[in-house]
C-alpha cells in the first residue's frame, strides 16, 4: 500500500525559502509519476511541480524559476524547493503519486488532481508580507 507523508511547511516572511519533503513508502519511486499541489479557499487545488519516471519536471509560470521537484532515493521522499515566497504561495501543500501505466511515456508527469489516486495529509505554508 502506497503511503505519503508531507512535512516541513511553516510560516516564514516573503522572500525567504522552504523546503518541503514527502514520505513515501509502499512503492517503487520509478514507477510512478509524482506532484506537489496547493489547496486555497480562494483558488482550490492546483499543481505547483510535477516529475515524471524518467525525471523530467513542470512547472506552471507562476513559480518556474522560484520552485524545484525532486526525488531523494536516499531518503525515498519528493522533494519541493521552494525559494523567494511570496504571500500568494500560502496554503496547504499535498504530495500526489500514481503508477504509470505500461501505455503512458515515461516522460510524462501531470500537475491535474484528478490524474492522481494517492495524496498525502498535506502540510500547511504561510507567506507573510
């Protein structure tokens, strides 16, 4: 059974930077493809990163450049960088996974909940101003 567990959200002062990290057992990390997510009243869920089984990442436009996905197989966590916060970035951070079908390209990572079958808790952001 697939199990996710997110951590390191806190609330930190804009500009600074937070690292978020999602445990994850009862998988083999190459088999499934993985996102971060933000929940807000104001704007629901929606993908921040994603990464496929080969490696590859999105971004939306919102937080290219500011935000990073990875894997640590060390660790067997996800990952998500996350520096120069500004206050739009507060909220509640989920973890994602789903296995890859045999038919879909290991390229391929999607940042749409409904693409998704397993979540994490989520673990809470605030970006001051």
């Amino acid at each position: 059974q697939v199990q996710l567990v997110e951590s390191g959200g806190d609330s930190v002062q804009a500009g600074e930077s937070l690292r978020l990290s999602c445990a994850a057992s009862g998988f083999t990390y190459r088999d499934y493809y993985m996102a971060w997510f933000r929940q807000t009243p104001e704007k629901g869920r929606e993908g921040v990163a994603c990464i496929a089984t080969d490696g590859s990442t999105n971004y939306p436009d919102s937080v290219a450049g500011r935000f990073t996905i990875s894997y640590d197989n060390i660790e067997s966590a996800l990952k998500l960088q996350m520096n120069n916060l500004a206050p739009d970035d507060s909220g509640m951070y989920y973890c994602a996974a789903r296995r890859r079908s045999p038919t879909t390209s290991s390229w391929f990572c999607s940042r749409s909940s409904s693409n998704f079958d397993t979540w994490g808790q989520g673990t809470q952001v605030t970006v001051s101003s």
